[in-house]
C-alpha cells in the first residue's frame, strides 16, 4: 500500500477524529478555520505531537509511523515527514546550503545539495543566511530541507516528468504561502505544481485560503473541531457540500433554511421561511432523489452561477421544467470593474437576502439599478438541500 | 598594588566560572525549556543569593562547615578543610554566582524558538545533535554574558569572602579585602591602585556582557524575521 493514511482519534487535550488518505504524487489540502486541529493533524503524522490518548493509525508507503494496536510510535527522527513549517523555521545561523545539507541524508554530498538548491533558483544564494534572503527565498530553502528529507539520493527525483519514482516519505506543508506577497506566492503555486511533476511522494498542505486549497490540491479535507467533516476533490465539496457546516466552511454564500416536502413522483416542494415564526414563504420546485424523508426541516444552497437573471415583467419563452421564477429587489449594487457584488430581497420574503456575481455588462442591458426589479429563473439544479443534522 | 591578593582573585574568578560554567549550562538550559510545575521554586532559590546579605551565606557556611558541625568534623577526618581555605571560598562562590551564570543563558535557550528544535527533529537530528548544532551556536551570548557576569561578581565579593575565607595572605585575601586592610591602615595610595584596578575589570566585564547581549538580541530578531 502507497501513499499515506490517517486515522486518529483522541479525547484531550483536543478532540480529534481524524481519517483521510493520501496517494503516492497526490497533494491533498486540510481546509478549515484556525484553531480547528488541521495543523495538529500535519504535526502528528511529523511526529512532533502525540495526545497522551491517542488511537489510531498513521501509515506511509506500507510502513506503520504510528500504531496503537501494535504499539509502534516512531520518532520524528525515525519518520521521513519533509516539514515546511509556516515561518520557515530555518537555523538562523546557518547557510542556506547548510540548513538543507543538514537534513539531508548520506547519498548526498555538498555538491548535490548545490545542484537542488540551483534547480530551486537559488545558485546564487547558497552562501547567504536566512536574514539576507526574501520571504518567497526562505520558503525554497524551507522546501529544499524538506525534499531532501524524502528523498534518500539525489537521484530520487525524476528527471523525466510524469514518471517520478515512488519515495517513502511524507511532504508536509503548514500554510507555507501565509507569508509571502501575493506575486511571490503566484510564482510559488507555479513551482509547487512542478515539483509535483518531479517526486512522487504524497504532500499534505495545511491551509485556511479555500481558493489555495481548490488552484492547489487534488483532493481537500475539510476540518472543524478536531473532525475530518468531508473529503473529496474541490469542485466536488464546494458543489455539494454535505452538510451546513461544511457550507458554511467553505464559504458558501446564499445559504438558507427551509423545509422539505414530497411531490408528486421525482418532484419535491422546499419550503423557503426565515427562522422566525413569519408567515412568509416561497416554494421552490427541487428534484426527488429519495434522499430526504418528506417534511424535514433542511439547509439549502442556492449556487449563483446557475441563476438566470430577466428583467422584471419579461416572461421566459421556454422555461426549463420545474424552474421558479422568482421577483426579487435589487437592494444593493457594489461594482468592482467587470463583475458587481449584488444583494437581492424576494418580494415574498423580504427577510432574506441573495448575493450575485452579475456581470456588469447584464445589469446595463436590464437596465437595472439598485432600487429596481428584477427576477429570478432558478432551476432545480442550481438548489443543492442537506439535512440539518451534521454528520460526524 | 598587593600581587599575591590579585593572584587570589584571578584565581578564583577563573576557578569559580569554569566550575559554574557547565553546572550552569545544564541548569539553564533545563529550566529554559522544562514544563515542570516547581520550576519557580528553584528559580527563586537560584535568585536568593542576590538578595541575601552574604554574611548571612557566609554564616551558615560557617555553621555547615565549622569546626563542631556535624559535617565540617567529618570532613575533617577525611583531610578536608573548607573554613579559611581557598576550597572553601570556590565552593561558597559558585553558590552565590548561580544567578549571574544561569539568569543570562537561561534567557538565551528560552529565545530560541521551539520551532527551530522541532524542525532540528524532522530534519533527523537527535536532541543532543539539535543541542550541539542548533541551539548553543544560538545562545553562545548568553553562555558568555554570565560568565563575563560570574568573574566580574567574583573580583567584587567582600563579604562571603572575609567570613568564609579570613583574610590569609596568598590563600583567601582577594582584591577586595586587602582594600579594605589598606583603607584601614591608612595607605590610600595602595588603596587607590587597586580600587581602579578593580573599577576598570568590572566596567570591561559589563562591556562585554552588554555586547553579547546585543549580539544575542540580533540574534533573535533574526529568527523572528
């Protein structure tokens, strides 16, 4: 078995219930809030934390790290997990060739260490101390002492891309972005992804920036409170994420409650209200999957992109089936060049409040302004329903 | 100028910090990183000897270790004498020089970021390796500053040294004795001599120790960076 797997769980001194995987080549994202256990979760497959009442597993390329059925625990000396650590953490009285010849192991001589620090950009700067390089420098440095760290010869790395060799190690990324400007993190993205071409070894980056984690990675992670909440690859989660909590993590706007009620067959209602005791409702027609029992109370996700806007009194000549119209206010037009940041009331529900990436362009043919009407065309598709018991 | 008292407070400012040096270092560094709860319990009886008046420790040196005492007849039965010889006077020294040579390297461990340990670790380094190679280069400031403070405090004793040492010529008459002696037998001019001796070896120690906390303070901006 390849890659990495996790599977933790402990009570104190945080809870945490911990299961993903990793392949050999893949780049998975733990996403979540600070405070939340992802960085625990990257520190413990390290070896650098380990809750006293830890059970559990983690494995890497066959190779049991932790085993609490076994009794294995092996050091952080003893595991090849390459660390970047958020602030770098380079010795700061070494070079940068000797912060990474430090870590690297004995199929490799100065000279090797050279050649991958040029390859990383940085022939010039070998001889320097920390101190006297730029944030995005150290970064490389940082990435530098942890390729070497799983990568037992220099030879390790492929130089035919798309084919890299398997290595037995982890890279493991804590939010290694967080500190350089925006241009410099752009060129690092770049340099990430072609590294990936290079060494197959499962990589692990922490991050709470959900556009990193989807330009990023693979697969993400979502984490709160210690649990792994859902998995999966980007545009899968944030698409559908699988229950409010994860919606409400990955940022999702236009985020409602509503209830559910069946239909005729492969047809259901969902009940709009706000969450006072307000009479006021819209029914929306939703697809049937048989998923959801009749008459549940639900949070819904209205996606955006999938919102036709018409101009108020237009009808639609073919409208969709099951598609609701729906007359809406614009309260609110921010514009930011091409795209306006708008905030739309139902009429029938003048509580609640949708947001919209508009083009600028369709506001100016509806010739609309904030104060003004218009409507809503929103197929079944565009609603996503959960059930409000979180799962896990 | 009173040469065999300079030789007895050279000697036993070098004799003081090179015992207290690695005692020190290993104190320190131990409480610089250790999470045990009775930590401030040694930290204070570490500072006592700043507050004491030394007679007080020189008292109860005597009394541990005089004639009479339980410990001073034992250990005179085995050939020792710590009370009025130079052996005595090092070992009450490097009690109340504990504070000097621990307070600055224990500041020193304390500013080198954990981080830095724990990527040592991953980085495959044993915590005696990570001890060697990463955290005393980074706190060398600290180690010198205490003991720029040790043999600086040492020259300047009076107090321990005159109850514990007596005033033997060429055994336990430092410096700063044999200045009193001539202050009281009126030679001022010997007096003066050797108050400017030791004013100018103090004021070249706290030099010293300021510069390597400057050095030490450059350091740490650097990690913070």
């Amino acid at each position: 078995m390849s890659g990495l797997q996790v599977q933790l769980q402990s009570v104190t001194p945080i809870r945490l219930d911990a299961e993903f995987d990793c392949g050999a080549g893949e780049l998975v994202a733990l996403v979540g809030p600070s405070g939340s256990g992802k960085t625990s979760m990257l520190r413990a497959i390290a070896g650098l934390w380990t809750p006293a009442d830890v059970r559990g597993h983690i494995r890497v390329a066959g190779q049991d790290w932790l085993n609490t059925a076994t009794g294995v625990q092996l050091s952080p000396q003893q595991r090849r997990a390459g660390l970047v650590f958020q602030h770098y953490a380079l010795f700061p009285h070494m070079t940068a060739h000797a912060n990474v010849a430090l870590a690297a192991g004995p199929g490799w001589t100065a000279a090797d260490v050279q050649n991958l620090l040029s390859r990383l950009g940085l022939a010039a700067l070998s001889q320097r101390r920390p101190v006297q390089l730029s944030g995005g420098q150290q970064q490389r440095v940082a990435l530098a002492r942890a390729l070497v760290r799983v990568m037992p010869t220099p030879q390790s790395a492929s130089d035919v891309p798309d084919i890299p060799n398997p290595l037995p190690g982890v890279l493991l990324l804590d939010e290694p972005f967080s500190a350089v400007d925006a241009p410099t993190r752009q060129t690092l993205y770049r340099e990430l992804a072609a590294l990936r071409q290079k060494v197959s070894v499962p990589m692990v980056l922490v991050t709470h920036d959900l556009a990193e984690a989807r330009r990023l990675a693979d697969r993400v992670v979502i984490v709160d409170a210690g649990h792994t909440l859902q998995t999966g690859e980007p545009a899968r989660v944030f698409a559908s994420p699988r229950n409010a909590r994860v919606a409400a993590l990955v940022g999702i706007q236009n985020h409602f409650a509503g209830r559910f009620f069946k239909d005729q067959p492969g047809w259901a209602r969902l009940r709009w209200t706000e969450s006072g005791a307000s009479q006021e409702a819209i029914d929306l027609t939703v697809v049937d999957k048989n998923k959801i029992d009749d008459d549940t109370p639900v949070t819904w996700v209205l996606n955006g992109e999938q919102v036709d806007v018409l101009a108020d009194g237009s009808t639609t000549n073919q409208p969709e089936t099951g598609a609701t119209l729906l007359r809406c206010r614009l309260v609110e037009v921010l514009a930011l060049g091409e795209i306006s940041l708008c905030t739309l009331t139902p009429e029938a529900l003048t509580s609640q409040t949708i947001t919209l990436n508009l083009t600028t362009r369709l506001l100016g043919r509806l010739d609309v302004k904030a104060g003004g009407w218009v409507q809503l065309l929103i197929a079944p598709g565009a609603l996503h329903i959960m059930p409000v018991r979180e799962v896990g | 100028m009173d040469w065999p008292a300079f030789t007895v407070s050279l000697t036993l400012a070098a004799l003081t910090t090179l015992v207290l040096l690695p005692l020190g270092l290993a104190l320190a560094r131990w409480l610089a990183v250790t999470a045990w709860g009775g930590r401030p319990l040694i930290e204070a009886l570490l500072l006592l000897p700043l507050l004491l008046p030394p007679t007080v420790i020189g008292f109860y040196f005597l009394v541990a270790f005089g004639q009479g005492s339980p410990l001073g007849t034992w250990l005179a039965a085995s050939g020792v004498r710590l009370v009025f010889t130079l052996e005595g006077l090092l070992l009450v020294s490097v009690l109340v020089n504990l504070p000097f040579m621990v307070q600055p390297i224990q500041r020193a461990f304390a500013a080198v970021p954990h981080s830095l340990r724990e990527a040592a670790w991953v980085s495959g380094l044993s915590p005696w390796q990570t001890f060697w190679r990463i955290e005393l280069p980074l706190a060398w400031p600290g180690l010198l500053a205490g003991m720029a403070l040790t043999v600086a405090h040492t020259l300047g004793e009076f107090g321990v040294v005159l109850m514990v040492g007596g005033n033997i010529e060429g055994e336990t008459r430092t410096l700063s004795v044999s200045l009193y002696d001539k202050v009281q037998g009126m030679d001022l001019q010997s007096a003066h001599v050797m108050a400017l001796a030791l004013v100018g070896v103090s004021l070249l120690a706290l030099s010293l120790v300021l510069a390597f906390d400057r050095v030490g303070q450059r350091g740490r901006a650097l990690q913070e960076r």
